[in-house]
C-alpha cells in the first residue's frame, strides 16, 4: 500500500519519518503543491532526492508527498505519482483497483485511474473540467471506481480529495513533531514497520491488491 502524506502550512515533514516509511514504500516518490496560483510537482526513486526534495519545500505551503509502493506496474519514473491527468490537473492514488488492473504488466491501475479521468474531461475547458471535479455528482459517480482507495487531485484551485479519509498521526505514533499531521493510511509507516523489498505485493499475486 501506497502512503500519502499531507503537509499543512507551517509544518515541516520529519526526514525520519520519511526514512521509516520508505522502508515500506520504495517504488518512488512525487509532490505537488501550490506556488504563485501554479501548480509545482516533482517526482523521483531515489530516497535521498526525496529527503533533499523534502527539506526544501516552503512552510507557508500545503504539500502533498506521495510514497509510492508498487501493486502493479513496473517500479520507474513514470509509474511514480503523481500521474497528469490532462494539462494542469494531477493526480495521486493510495490503494489498489483490482477492477483497473491493466493487461499490460509494465503499467499501474492508477494509470488506468488517470487514463479513465482524462477520457471524462475531454472535451471540456480548464474552468469546467475544474468545476467538475469539485462537485457532488463527480464524488459521487467516481465512489464505486476507487471504493477503498484514497485519491487526491490538484489542479490550479487547489487539492480534491476522493475516497477514504485521513488518519491522523498522534504523538505516541511517531513523537510530537509529527503529532497532528494527516496520512493515507495508518499501517505502511511507523517504527515497527518492516522493511519490504522489491516487487513483493505483486509476487504475493493480485487476489490481494484490494488490500494494498
């Protein structure tokens, strides 16, 4: 399972926590945020990118990180999230849509997630493609295709979040300073956590990728 963190303003993200969660989720990484009404991403496989990425992103800023740990698809640049949606919109997934599991191995479902989105959008301007996505009725038509997982899309006005809610990390989950901060999820990460290597979720066969 894939491990989503949300940076509020003012907080900085711990370089340890980030180093314990990759343990488990060391398939890739990527951000967005907001800058100047632009949205800024990046994305990368390398852990220290991700810890030097880390410590420069702007306190006055909400940040999304994604860590990504590989239920399908091959384990590149470009299976890292977020994935682009169309111009201007991003995406990232934490879960596992066994219905979207791709014939093709070398690809992601979160890149069938993406490629079904793109396909519903065509045709409509940025400010209504904007709109939509903002509305009930998206929330709604979307629930049964990502039932599970957590996705969270941002374009220029800002994040969407789809699916699940977040878990909130308290002090005796990790210490103070991450106490408060909003994760996808609450069993890829923490000091217990073991290590996974490789491409295991996929050895261990797709019948478990509704848990992932």
């Amino acid at each position: 399972m894939c491990l989503i963190i949300k940076k509020p303003l003012g907080r900085h993200i711990a370089a340890d926590f980030l180093e314990n969660a990759w343990q488990r989720n060391s398939h890739g990484w990527g951000c967005f945020h907001m800058d100047q009404g632009e949205v800024i991403w990046a994305r990368g496989l390398n852990l220290g990118e991700l810890i030097e990425h880390n410590a420069r992103l702007p306190l006055d800023t909400e940040v999304y990180l994604h860590l990504r740990r590989a239920t399908y698809g091959d384990v590149n640049h470009d299976m890292a999230h977020p994935y682009i949606v169309r111009q201007g919109l991003l995406l990232m997934h934490n879960g596992s849509i066994a219905h979207l599991a791709p014939q093709d191995p070398t690809v992601s479902d979160t890149s069938e997630l993406a490629r079904l989105l793109r396909d519903m959008l065509h045709g409509l301007s940025d400010e209504q493609a904007s709109g939509l996505i903002r509305t009930q009725g998206f929330r709604a038509l979307t629930a049964s295709l990502i039932e599970g997982s957590m996705v969270v899309l941002m374009d220029t006005k800002g994040p969407v979040r789809l699916g699940r809610d977040w878990h909130t990390v308290q002090a005796a989950d990790w210490d103070e300073g991450m106490a408060g901060i909003e994760v996808s999820n609450s069993h890829t990460w923490g000091r217990h956590a073991g290590k996974v290597q490789g491409h295991e979720l996929v050895a261990q066969g797709h019948a478990a990728a509704v848990m992932a």
